[in-house]
C-alpha cells in the first residue's frame, strides 16, 4: 500500500512540476508524454480493404518556452472490419467457409492490424484572450513509416494452407512513408494538473505491397498505394515542467 502511494505521489509531482512556475503569466517550457486515441477512417486505396479502426500510441515531445512542439509518436491500429472478400482467394470454398485437413469447415476471422512511427514537429499558438499563454491552437506535421496488413485468425494446425510462410501469401502487408498532420487545441491547465489535446489528424501513406507473392492474384504485387486514414483523436498529457531561472530585479532611485 505505501509502495502504490509513494509511486502516485511521485507522479503527481512530475505532472505539478516546480511550485515557482506560473503559465498564467508566461510561456513554459517541459517534457510531455501522452497516451493517446483516435478513431480512424479509412481513404483512398485503403477503403477498398478495410474499414473504421482504432489507434492507440503515445507521444514523447519536448515544448519549449516559445510554444514549438517537436518530437515522437508511435502507434498501433487495429479493427475487425475487412472489406475485401477476395483477399483469401480460392482457400475459401463456395460455402464461404475454410476446408480443414479432415474435410471440416474451420472457422476464421479477419482482422486489421498495422503501426506507424513518425517524428513530429508543430506550434502552439494561443487564439483565446482569456487562455494562458500556453495553450491555444496546435498545428502539427509530421514523418515517418507505417505498416498495414490483414490479420488472419484461424487454427493453423488445423489448415494447413495457412501454416508458416503460406500465412504470408494472403495477408497483403503493406508499407511506406507516412505523411501526417493535426489540427486541435493543445490544453495546459492554470493548476498544471489536467492537460490534453484533441483534434483531427489526417495520415498518408505511401505504400507498397511487402510480400514476394500473393496467392490470389499469383503474382508479386508491384503496384503503388495510397492510403489515407483520417483520424479523430484525444490525448492527456502527462508535463515535466522545467524549473526556470528566477531573474534578478533592480530598483533604480
């Protein structure tokens, strides 16, 4: 019980920072780590596949006392929607079903499952009066990669047409460069206990097919993509504020 304290209490105090510090009154630099979530929506060639999914990751980022906004973010996203009935071909019998190696239906289900990594770099810039001046509108873009495929879920050892490598001939994995942006508001709180940020974040990827070959077409898919999801997203973050050097102040006669 001490021990669970002990470890709340120190959290708090990293989320607080220094008592000296006051962003009513100024621009604050600090250390931000957030979990995050969206709810994406799937464009582009990637609409075709899947549809809405979840995106969970978090944020490291570094604020600095002129409200820039610079650093990582790294994601999972997964959904149980695929739209492509072809994607596992003539493994699946007129009945829409799996034949298993004693002439049984095997059950399976598809799934969505990818990741991004992406470094990131934005500022803060305040649109309300009345807000402190570490908070207001935050426009973001960012760079990195992402991965995207189908999850196959099924007894392999049951089916044997999709043990091992054979697996990798109907999942259509996918990767490339990923573009990013975000537009939202960035919320420091005047007691520097509840911050979060919330808005829209719009993902490109320039991808292509990672697998040598893919059985339902029997051929190596070459051909370049264009996925778009469009996410809405929500963090909290968690703040390290800086302790800020105390200035001196002179009194002339």
């Amino acid at each position: 019980m001490k021990t669970r304290l002990f470890l709340f209490l120190s959290i708090m105090q990293l989320t607080v920072g220094y008592g000296q510090i006051d962003i009513t009154e100024s621009k604050v630099s600090a250390w931000i780590f957030s979990p995050n979530y969206s709810i994406q929506f799937p464009l582009g060639d990637m609409k075709t596949d899947s549809g809405w999914n979840n995106n969970v990751g978090i944020n490291a980022w570094r604020k600095t006392e002129q409200n820039w906004v610079f650093g990582f973010e790294g994601n999972f996203l997964f959904g149980s929607t695929v739209n492509n009935p072809y994607v596992l071909g003539y493994a699946i019998s007129t009945a829409g079903t799996v034949i298993g190696k004693e002439g049984s239906p095997v059950e399976f289900n598809l799934n969505e499952r990818g990741w991004m990594l992406k470094a990131q770099l934005g500022k803060v810039i305040k649109v309300f009066p009345k807000s402190n001046p570490n908070s207001g509108l935050l426009v973001m873009g960012g760079i990195g990669y992402i991965e995207h495929r189908t999850y196959i879920d099924i007894d392999d050892l049951n089916a044997r047409q999709f043990q091992s490598d054979y697996l990798t001939g109907y999942d259509r994995k996918t990767g490339g460069v990923l573009l990013s942006g975000f537009l939202g508001y960035f919320y420091m709180s005047n007691n520097k206990f509840l911050h979060l940020y919330a808005g829209v974040e719009p993902n490109l990827g320039l991808k292509k097919n990672l697998r040598n070959w893919d059985f339902v077409e029997n051929r190596k898919i070459a051909d370049a993509r264009k996925d778009f999801l469009l996410g809405i997203k929500f963090a909290i973050m968690i703040a390290i504020f800086n302790k800020t050097k105390k200035k001196d102040v002179y009194y002339y006669q």
